[in-house]
C-alpha cells in the first residue's frame, strides 16, 4: 500500500525523517508494545481525564438526530451554524455517535474508538480524543470522527454550491504529532500531514476537501494552514500560517483555531484565539478559477460526502495523517466569518466546561 498522502498541493508531500537513534527507539518500542500499550503510549502520557459515555455540558433534548440545543446564532444571518460538535450529546442509546447542536442535525460517528473517545478533559468537561493506535501495523484502527456518504450527505446541503465556508474549533495536542505513518515499510517515515477538520468535497474518497484546517508540509516544513478546494474536479489552493505551529498549537494546552473561505473573491484566512494569522497563498495563480464570468463563483452544486475530524477517511476504510488531540466545540459554518464574528465564537466558547 502506498502512503496516504496529505492533501492536494505542490509544496506538501513529502516526509519528515528522524534521526537513527530516534527511529531504532521507536522500533524498540513497537516491537515492545502490544496495541493496548501502544494506545496508552499514543494517547494517555498528557491525558488528565477519563472516558465519558455521558452528557456533561447539558441536558440532551429527544429526538432523531436533530439540533440537541439552541447554539450562539450567526450574528449577521441569526442562524445556527450548519453543524457543531461539543461532544457532550451523544446520540441515545448509541453513544458511539455524536449529535449535532447546529440546525443541520448531522449526526457523527466516532470511529474505532466509540464512546471511549468521549474523555473528561480538566478544563472543558467531556472532549473527543482522537490519534494513532498501533503505529507499526498498516491498518485503520485510528480514532477519529466524522460522516461519510459515496452520493453525498444531504444534511450538509447548506455546502453545495456555497460560497463561503468556515471551519473553526479548540483543539489541544495531546500526543505525538505527525505520527508514525502505517501505511509505509519505512519505520523512519511519518505522515506529511496532521487533520484537524474539514467538509468533503463531493467526489471525495474520505481524504479530499471542500475546506479544511490542518497541518501540512509547506516546503518540508509544517505549517498550520487553510486548504480549499473549489471545485470538485479541480485544484486546491493552501493557505499557510507565518510562524511555526508548534508556537500556534503547543502540546498540552487548548487553542482555538479558525480557517474561512471565500470561493467568490479567492480569499483565505487563518484565526488563532479570535486574531488574525499572518500567512500567504501556497499556489501562485488561479487554482481555484474564480477569476471572469460567471459570478459568483461557488463551489461545487454537490452535497459534501461528509466531514472528516482528527484524520481521513471517516468510513474507515484506510488510516491517514492521524492527529494525537483533544478537540471540542466544533464548528462548520456556509459564510466566512469576519474578524470580529471570529472573535466573539472564540469569547463564547472559551468558558465552557
């Protein structure tokens, strides 16, 4: 099997090598490790909490998959966002999957993991974990979250044809980032890419996207970055934040992230902690063919075959560039938020838990 690789870009595959010393301990400890050991290895070392089945943050209303909860409206067009997680609703009866506060009522499963990936984090109350798993076996036995649908998710409809979007959520690294990629024979080798979360595109195989936040290799360096893609069928363009993402999301603590994008005008934008990032497009030109008639340019009149969190592929058909982290609160807006929207979602989340 061939690596899985990060997203679609000029500058991003590639792979991060380590030195000998560290790949022979690595080695050591796979072969040292069996996979309940390799989970506590991958994922517990900076965990606080334990797993939750339960709703922590409030009550959970009844119904079938609907809005659990009023969220904070959109506040220019007072609508909820098309779906948010907070990990504390989970579907009942079946706490393997995860209602949705927003007013679309996507439903999420949490993958491999179930309700196990429901932890009590210190400071925010019930999170999901999500991460790598057995490292030294090619399989898809990571935790991860997310819905998938070959003819696309109709409740994720708000995306067809949108012309902006906004992806936006705390997320806490947890353990080692990127991880050890399973998918190759080389133990030196890792993933070219951390997921974070993204909307499909709607010809996607569970990796590609219409709007993504993630960490990629820009030029052989990881760069907390917005990847979008227009078109289904066309190029995606990555826009890259300036300073090193270890600085933008230090291991062990909690950060808000937000990446919006503009499919009529072209723009791009990164927010860490309600403020702007400065960055800069990663491919020179058009990639996403907004430039001349006709206008507006949106993107794609297809459904979204669904959302990816902490990895690719959400049908758990492959493993792909696994994140080690916490995650909660998140957020799939159809309009890009301004400056201040940004900050008020990061003010009204902050608290919580």
């Amino acid at each position: 099997m061939s690596p899985s690789p990060p997203e679609r870009t000029p500058d991003a595959p590639g792979r991060v090598r380590r030195s000998a010393a560290a790949v022979a301990g690595a080695a050591l400890r796979r072969r040292a490790a069996p996979p309940l050991v390799a989970l506590a290895l991958a994922l517990l070392p900076s965990l606080s909490g334990s797993a939750v089945a339960g709703p922590v943050k409030g009550p959970v209303k009844e119904g079938h998959g609907g809005p659990a909860r009023d969220t904070v409206p959109d506040p220019r067009s007072g609508r909820q966002p098309v779906a948010h997680y907070d990990f504390s609703h989970p579907v009942p009866g079946d706490p393997a999957r995860e209602r949705d506060l927003g007013r679309s009522g996507t439903v999420l499963t949490l993958v491999n993991g179930g309700s196990a990936q429901r932890v009590r984090d210190d400071r925010r109350g019930a999170v999901l974990q999500t991460g790598q798993i057995t490292p030294a076996e090619r399989g898809n036995d990571d935790w991860k979250a997310g819905v998938y649908a070959v003819g696309g998710v109709p409740s994720l409809r708000a995306f067809n044809a949108a012309r902006q979007i906004t992806v936006m959520g705390w997320f806490k690294p947890t353990g080692e980032n990127p991880a050890p990629n399973s998918n190759s024979a080389d133990p030196a080798d890792r993933y070219g890419a951390v997921g974070l979360a993204g909307v499909l595109s709607g010809t996607s195989q569970g990796h590609d996207v219409r709007a993504l936040l993630e960490l990629i290799q820009v030029d052989g360096v990881l760069k907390v970055v917005a990847l979008g893609r227009r078109v289904d069928s066309g190029g995606s363009q990555t826009f890259a934040a300036d300073e090193d993402w270890r600085t933008l999301l230090p291991h062990g603590r909690w950060t808000h992230l937000a990446a919006t994008f503009d499919f009529d005008t072209g723009a791009m934008g990164l927010y860490r902690n309600g403020r702007p990032l400065p960055g800069s497009s990663v491919r020179p030109g058009d990639p996403w063919e907004v430039a001349g008639p006709p206008e507006p340019d949106t993107a794609s009149p297809s459904d979204p075959r669904g959302i990816k969190i902490g990895g690719s592929y959400p049908q758990n058909t492959r493993e792909g560039n696994p994140c080690a982290c916490r995650m909660d609160d998140l957020m799939f807006l159809d309009r890009a938020l301004t400056t201040g929207e940004v900050r008020a979602r990061y003010r009204s989340t902050r608290q919580r838990g």
